[in-house]
C-alpha cells in the first residue's frame, strides 16, 4: 500500500495527514503520539516512541 502526502511544516513541527482506514488497520487511536523519520525516500512511522 503506498500513499503519498505532503509534509505541511507549522513553526517547528510538521503535520502529516493518514487517511483513516490506514490508522484503523494498524491499531492506531485518536490522541496516539507517532513519530516519524524520512528514510531512503520513505517516510517511517512509529507508534507510542520516538525511532
């Protein structure tokens, strides 16, 4: 599954937007802290600590 999104920077964070059916089908919740690198071009998302 490859779904592409734009990094929106807000001071000095970035949002990100993950459609809903991708949060449902890994487990994730509303209020759920994930953080996220870019690697190789991909972008890795990690629930719940920091990678």
């Amino acid at each position: 599954m490859r779904v592409s999104r734009k990094l929106r920077r807000q001071g000095s964070s970035y949002v990100i937007t993950i459609p809903v059916d991708i949060v449902g089908l890994l487990g994730w919740e509303a209020g759920d802290s994930i953080f996220f690198k870019l690697e190789g071009g991909k972008l890795i998302l990690e629930k719940g600590g920091e990678i």
